[in-house]
C-alpha cells in the first residue's frame, strides 16, 4: 500500500460506512470529494478516477450531487455516493460520516454553506470543468456576495471556454488562477479483446464486410434482422455479429434467426464465415464485446429501438473506431449521443427502412471511417484535460502528506 494511503485506511469501505475509534462512529477518510453538477461529470468523474488509480490504485474517492443526480447502475461498491442538500443539517450530517482531503467541484452551482464549512475543515477546493451556465451574475446583493466569497476559497479554476473565463473574472476571480482547459473526458475505458482471437477472426472473414448488433434486446430483433436481410440485398457479403444484451435471451435468438430463415452460427464456431454461407455470427457473451467493436466498422448500440432499457454508453463503440447507429430511447445516455450525433459519429435510426438505408450507405468503407473518425474524436475529446486534473490532484494529496 502506497505511503499517502497507510495511514488512513486498510480497504475501501462501502458507501455509507463510517470506522470505528473508541466504539464511536468516526468520518470515513476519503482521499478525493468530487462534487457533480450535471450529468456528464458522473462518467467524468469515473474516468478521472482510473486515471489517477493507475499510480494509486486505493485511492478512496467519494462523489456526491445536490441530489437532482441518479446514482448510476452498477457503480463501483467502494466507490461512495452521497447526495447532500442545501441547509445546515445536511452539511452537518455530511462531514460526521465523511472526512475529504481534497475535494474537485465540477461545473458550477454553488453550494456557499458546504464550501464554507469545507474551507473551515482546511479542505482543498479545485473548481473544474466551469462554465457560465453554472453561475448566476445577477443575483441580488447578498447571493452575489456570498457566491464570491465562495469563490475565493478555490486555489484553482478550469474553464471550459473563454465565455466561463469571462463569468469568473467578473466575480472576483484573478485571471492569473484561470487556465481555459475545454470539456472534461466522458468516455469509458477500452474494452479488453484478446488479440488471438481478433486475428483468427479477422482472417476468416477474408475482408468481409461486417456490422454489429451490440447489447441487442429480444423486442429489436425482428427490425435488426429484417434491415439486414434488406441490406444483404445490396451488400451480398455482409455479415451481421449479434450479441444479445441478456445472456439467457440466447435461445429466443436462436428462434428469432430460425423465423427468418437466416443462416447462422454460434461462436466459437466460425463456420460459414470465410465461404459465405453463414449470414448472422451470433455471439452469446456480451463480455467479449471489446473482440466485435474492433472487427465492426458500424456498431447498432441495443436496448434502444424498444423503451424501458435506456440504451448503452456510446463511448464503449467510438473508443474502438467504430461508427454509431442508435435507436430513439437511450435516455441514460441522451446527452453524449447527441454530443456524437451533432459531430457527425452518430446516426439515429428508427425502423427497418432508417437502419436498412443506413447500412447500405455505411457499407462504403470511406462513409463508414469519416463517421467512426468524428465518434473517435468526440470520444477522445477531454483526454487532455483529465491529464491536466490527474496531475493537479497527485500534485495536491503529494502536498497534504508533507504538510
């Protein structure tokens, strides 16, 4: 365990837990408080933290809301989650259970009386990713005063843009302590893909043209298999990879393939591939998905074309060069969809005729590069800015621990 760490704790501990000094309930140590405003600062905030776990793989990180934020599907159990509400109590109740070294303020949306008591504790405050949504300048006298008096408790700024720039330097904040960074990183890591395999693959398919159907709901199956029935028309050598977003819906694709009378074969098994005669490679393990994005040059992100899903991260397919089709109901992850779709890496589709069109035309390997080149560059977009904050937070707990 990394000196900065042996003091403090011996494992991470579960959200909500508290250590134990002399039978009373002592504040839980967390190395990093990251404070989100909006959406997009939850999966930022994740990518910051596997940035800065790789020279300090127990950092204990701590990210809380003012509660109009939903705690994500399967985050991290040592990764603690807090909401905290704008009155004294709340602030009260949140430093008995937690005690923060350092603490990153994501957009803006002041929280005057937490920042206070913060400073009071002698707790570090960076802001970052601010912009001018995030501050109101023409509040009255006394919610002015108090937003820039909360200002001047941060030893750093990151703006997004000359127009956040402007809004600080407007409220008291010295030009000299704001570095304008662009947009925090919202992306996902890599997935794994073992290289045997995608070298195996890739040579049996011989240069065959190939999309993927990834995280697939049983209920999108008669729209993905009767476009790609319309698309082998025009594209006779394509092969559609389904992978199904619920491993015991296994069998209800095997049906759905069997009613359509396409001709499939379950992997492992790559029969059919090399000669043709295999339309469908049905992909059982949803795990191996780092394996399909590399092979693809079109992904479909599934649980989209029906409602109640929510759709899947759009990063996972852009990270890995692949171009996006999507279907209308990904309201987890509206906001970068249309982030990708605005840049051009993204293309919704709504029925057979939407998705058939937009295989045939991303079947021409220069349409489907330029989309998959601008869902790459939104994906990477950030990247910068998380190596700027990985060295300010090393920089300042390297600080803590000498002082």
């Amino acid at each position: 365990m990394p000196p900065l760490l042996s003091s403090l704790v011996t494992r991470p501990l579960a959200s909500g837990e508290t250590s134990q000094k002399d039978g009373r309930a002592q504040p839980l140590p967390v190395d990093l408080w990251c404070h989100a405003t909006e959406p997009a600062h939850v999966p930022a905030f994740l990518q910051l933290r596997r940035s800065l776990s790789l020279e300090r793989p127990d950092l204990t990180c701590l990210i809380t809301t003012d509660g109009s934020l939903e705690k994500p599907d399967g985050l991290d159990a040592a990764l603690n989650w807090a909401s905290i509400a704008r009155n004294s109590g709340a602030i009260a109740s949140f430093f008995a259970q937690y005690a923060p070294r350092l603490c990153l303020w994501a957009g803006g949306w002041l929280n005057p009386p937490l920042i206070q008591d913060a400073d009071k504790r002698r707790i570090p405050l960076i802001l970052i990713d601010a912009h001018a949504a995030g501050f109101q300048t023409n509040l009255w006298r006394g919610q002015g005063l108090s937003q820039r008096r909360s200002l001047k408790v941060f030893s750093s700024f990151l703006a997004r843009d000359s127009e956040a720039e402007t809004v600080l330097r407007k409220m008291g904040v010295d030009a000299r302590d704001i570095f304008i960074a662009g947009r925090m990183q919202q992306g996902v890591p890599s997935l794994p893909c073992p290289e045997a395999d995608l070298a195996d693959l890739s040579a049996a398919l011989n240069s065959r043209p190939a999309w993927l159907a990834a995280c697939a709901r049983a209920g999108e199956l008669y729209i993905l298999l009767a476009a790609h029935l319309k698309a082998s028309r025009a594209a006779h050598r394509l092969l559609l990879i389904l992978v199904p977003d619920d491993e015991t819906e296994a069998d209800a694709f095997k049906d759905a393939l069997d009613h359509h009378q396409l001709r499939y074969t379950v992997w492992p098994d790559t029969e059919g591939l090399g000669d043709e005669t295999a339309q469908v490679l049905l992909a059982e393990d949803p795990h191996e998905l780092g394996l399909w994005l590399r092979l693809c040059p079109v992904s479909f992100m599934g649980a989209s074309l029906v409602s109640g899903f929510g759709g899947h991260n759009p990063y996972a397919a852009a990270n890995l060069g692949s171009a996006i089709l999507y279907g209308p109901n990904v309201g987890k992850y509206l906001e970068s969809y249309s982030r990708f779709a605005a840049a051009g890496g993204a293309r919704i589709v709504r029925d057979i005729d939407t998705l058939t069109a937009a295989l045939i035309q991303l079947s021409a390997p220069d349409r489907a590069a330029q989309m998959a080149m601008a869902a790459w560059e939104i994906a990477t977009e950030g990247a910068d800015v998380t190596d700027r904050i990985t060295s300010l937070v090393h920089d300042a707990l390297d600080h803590l621990e000498t002082n």
